[in-house]
C-alpha cells in the first residue's frame, strides 16, 4: 500500500470553552467560531435501557450559549446541512444556508457572537461578496432565539429568514448578480433629486420606482447583493426587492415625480419626533402627491398599510347620508349617549350625548351614535358602493407608480355594517387613502393621487363612476369646514383658515391600550392625512402632524 497522505491542516491556537472551540477575534464578550464541534445527536434508548426523562422548561443559559456556538460554528464553516441540524426547521434552514454561499455568493464569512439576553443571542457577521471579478466586503449584524423542543427537549435555533439577514423575510432569497432593474436617479417636481440618505421615508419608495421603471428609463444595471422578495398574490401586498450592497454600479436613468423635496423634508421631520406616525401630502386639485413619510422606514404604511380609519370614515359616510336624504347640516339630528343595532350596543367617547343639535354639530363632535343610528334606513352593500363609486375606493385599481393599498370597504351585515359607518368593522385605510378622501371632499370630484406623472408611461389612472351632488358637496365641505374652526380638529386647525376643513378619528385596536390616532384635512390647494398607531385622539396625535405640513405649505 502506498503512503497515505495526510490532509494539510491550517495551525490554530484555540482555545476550549465549554467543549467548544472559539478563537477570540476581540470586542468586549464577542467570539468567533471555528468547525470542531460536533452537531447536536437526537437521543435514543436501546431496548431495556431507561427511558431518559425529557427535560422541559426555559432554556438554559449554558444551552443558549452551546447551541449558538455549534450552529455559528458550523454556518461559518460552510456546512449549511450541520448549521440547520441545529434549528428547529432543518429543512428551510438548509436551503437558506446553502444559498448563502451559492445565490448570494458571501464567503470568507465570520460570525461573531455577541451578548446573550435570556434566550436571544445577537451576533455579527463578517464576509465578502464576490462575483465575475467584482468583490467588496459585507457587515452586519441579527440575532436569533433559542427554544426547546417539545418531543424531546432539545434547545435548537427558532429558524426563521430574518437570521440570515435581518431585513429577510420568510420566503425571500439573497441573491448576487446583474440587478434586475438598472438604479434609477429620482429627481422631485422641481429636479433636486432624491435620496434615501438624504429622505430616510424614500428607501422603499425609490426601491419601488426602481423597479417599474428602471427599464423604462434608460439606465443600465449593475452587479448587486439584493433581497429578492417573495411573491404575493395581491400587488397592494408587494414589497420591492431591496439593494444590500453595489459591488459595481450600473447607469441610471432619471424618474421625475410629483414629490417635492422641501415638503418632504417636513414630512420626514415630523414623523422622525414620533413613534409610529405616517403621513401623506397631495394637491386636491389634481392628485400629486408631494410627501410621503413613515417613523418606520422599512415598511410602507403611508402607501400599504391596511388599518381601521375609525371617524374619518365619517365623511365618506357623511356623504351617503347627505346624498340619501337622511342628514342635513342644518338640520336637527340624533345624537343619544347609546344606539344598539345588531346586537352591539354602540356608544359615544365618554358617553356624551347632543339634545336638540343638528348633523353639523354631531359631525364636529364626532358622535358615533349620529351614524349608527341610520344603519337601518341603510343597505349591507350602500356604505361600498359609495366609497367605490365616488371616492375611488376598494377597487385595488390605483396606479401611482409604486405599490399600493387602495382602502377596503367590504359589504357586511349587521353589527359590522354598522361599526363600519364610523370606520370599524371591515373597513380599512392608510393615509394616501384619507388624504384622497378629504381631497374628494374638497374638491367634489375624485382624482386618482399620483407620484410618478401617467404620460411617463402612458398608464391610465383610476377614475370613480360618478360625482356627488352640487348640495351634497357644498354640505360635506361645510361639515369639515366647522369642525376645523369648532369642532373637534379646532386646536390643531388653529390659524390655517378660512378655506380649509378637517376630520379627527380615533380607530380601536384589539391588544392596543390606546386607540390609532387619525387626522385628514385640507387647506387651499393641499391635503394630508396622518396616523399615529397607538397614539390616542387623533386631534392630538395626528393633528399636529398634518396643521404643521399644511403649513409648511402655504
């Protein structure tokens, strides 16, 4: 037999901690992994031997600690099949892992551990991104969680995308490679072009820019590490695919839109003050839209979110009444502290009631049992039609140059179709929507809101069926018009008038202590519509957000 030759072995001096072997890189409480661990074993009993007692409860510190460092280990080393025996879904995990090195070309990968915190451990990761001769160095940091198994009380990684990369989600893949859409230069209405850097709000709305018209406006691509998301059913559902890193810039072409860059930069100062506030700026007149801005700027909610409206609904509402003959400014109307309908019994914020007042003052007041109370003049499917019809909405068919959700008014019966009078029940909304519906108020006629012209394209826009009424219009205006000099949006409306109207809400969340704070309004030639999730009257919350854009405006 010939000699046998031995493999070369690179010399490391590590040392042992707890049976596993860590090189320490440096960085108070960090230690980077190397591959002589061995995988986890599923345990098993021989016939006649004792059964072992499977161990229950909280993971243990010792076992968060192991667990991490034989799965970091092991992903560090490239062996994606002994990584995922150590999460608690072997199978996704392998396919991620493996990917990791294949799609997504990251090598050269060193994961560092940082601070445990009970069952979670954060971690860095370290690597290069290499592809046809192009490479750049990548960083950055996640985490992940520690459970036990129930079958047979084995901690594991709780596997989900996010631990490969923080901004993964569950079903989308890292990918390397010539960008699928070339980058794109966003300028505003006036040219100033507009960066995420510069507008934190845009990431996600530049991404979706980048990848309607990225073909369309002339740039070349480049070679990029992006999330490609996955595919959903609904386009207002989609999220763009997202740049990680450029390892060689492509070309851009430019992408002019409605936006305006002073205005933005408002936005983006208001909602930066506070926790969970969106907001939208458009012109009533023709639909642009000239802000856009979110606390988060990882998701959309400006332009996707799907949330309960609660009072502003009321005006969509308030037109239905207005246009049936069942509500007249002027004119008497009932507001009692209670209405039961459907078997709910509905009531009024801190029980107030109105005697003898008119539509006008329940409408400036916000006084739920205003509306409730004509739920039974009212068909299951009148409160859709209305908001389809003459406010555009629910027809998943806007077209503004980026994904969108385009408000839902389902059809329901009963209590539901009553909670859906005050915008409760099915109904759901985001900002560009009430800014949209006010804007439809304003002006008498529903304009599509817009952020990238339709003669870039040639796209055609949304269009609602039919108008109000001339009286309808003139009474809706002069509801909203009240409540911005005496209702319930007064403090935040203070000093924006004589032309301009508004709408408080508040919309309750079930597992929310305080209700969603809403706000939309108009002044001149300009609307917005704010939220703030969790942030209680929306005369307090929201206002202020949307009386300093109107405002800043002029």
């Amino acid at each position: 037999m010939g000699k046998r030759r031995r493999a070369a072995r690179r010399r490391t001096h590590p040392a042992v901690i707890g049976g596993v072997v860590a090189v320490v890189v440096g960085g108070a409480g960090f230690a980077a992994y190397s591959l002589l661990s061995d995988a986890p074993k599923d345990e098993s009993t021989a016939a006649g031997s004792v059964v072992k007692k499977v161990k229950t409860g909280p993971v243990t510190t010792a076992e968060v600690r192991a667990t991490a460092d034989g799965f970091l280990t092991a992903w560090q080393s490239g062996d994606a099949a002994k990584a995922a025996a150590y999460t608690d879904a072997s199978a996704a995990a392998q396919t991620a892992l493996t990917g990791y090195r294949k799609d997504a070309h990251i090598d050269e990968v060193t994961l560092t551990r940082g601070k445990v915190s009970d069952a979670t451990v954060a971690f860095k990761v370290a690597g290069t991104v290499a592809y046809k001769g192009k490479s750049k160095p990548l960083a950055y940091e996640s985490d992940f969680t520690v459970v036990r198994r129930a079958k047979d009380g084995k901690p594991l990684v709780r596997w989900q995308a996010s631990v490969v990369h923080p901004d993964l989600k569950d079903g989308d893949t890292l990918v390397t490679g010539a960008a699928g859409d070339p980058p794109i230069k966003a300028v505003d209405r006036g040219g100033a072009e507009l960066t995420a850097a510069k507008y934190p709000s845009l990431g996600t709305v530049l991404d979706g820019l980048r990848e309607k018209y990225g073909k369309k406006a002339g740039g070349t691509a480049g070679i990029e590490l992006r999330i490609v998301r996955k595919e959903t059913k609904k386009k207002s559902e989609q999220t763009p695919d997202k740049t990680l890193l450029t390892l060689s810039e492509g070309t851009p072409g430019t992408v002019k839109t409605t936006l305006s860059a002073t205005m933005q930069a408002a936005a983006e100062q208001q909602v930066s003050s506070r926790e969970r506030a969106s907001v939208v700026v458009m012109r009533p007149s023709t639909g642009e839209i000239l802000a856009v801005a979110n606390s988060n700027p990882n998701f959309n909610t400006a332009f996707q979110g799907s949330l309960a409206p609660g009072s502003t609904m009321k005006i969509v509402t308030s037109s239905l009444l207005l246009e049936k003959g069942l509500a007249e400014a002027d004119k008497a109307h009932p507001c009692p502290k209670y209405v039961t309908y459907g078997g709910w019994k509905f009531q009024n914020d801190d029980k107030f009631e109105i005697k003898n007042g008119t539509f006008k003052s329940s409408f400036a007041a916000s006084c739920n049992t205003a509306f409730i109370s004509q739920a039974k003049e009212l068909s299951d499917d009148d409160l859709t039609k209305q908001a389809q019809q003459v406010f555009g909405l629910s027809m998943n068919n806007w077209a503004i140059g980026v994904p969108t959700f385009d408000g839902s008014v389902p059809v329901q019966s009963n209590a539901q179709m009553a909670a859906s009078l005050i915008g409760q029940g099915g109904v759901r909304m985001n900002p560009l929507n009430m800014a949209s519906v006010v804007s439809t108020a304003k002006t008498g006629v529903f304009h599509q809101p817009y952020l990238v012209s339709p003669t870039v394209d040639g796209r055609a826009l949304a269009k609602a069926s039919r108008t109000m009424s001339a009286s309808t219009v003139s009474q809706l205006r002069e509801l909203l018009t009240y409540t911005a000099a005496a209702g319930t949006a007064a403090e935040a409306m203070s000093g924006l008038g004589p032309d301009y109207g508004a709408k408080t809400g508040s919309a309750e969340v079930d597992g929310q202590k305080e209700p969603n704070g809403w706000f939309t309004a108009w002044r001149g030639d300009l609307a917005a519509a704010a939220v703030v999730q969790q942030g209680g009257h929306g005369g307090d919350s929201a206002g202020p957000v949307v009386a300093a854009l109107l405002r800043a405006g002029g």
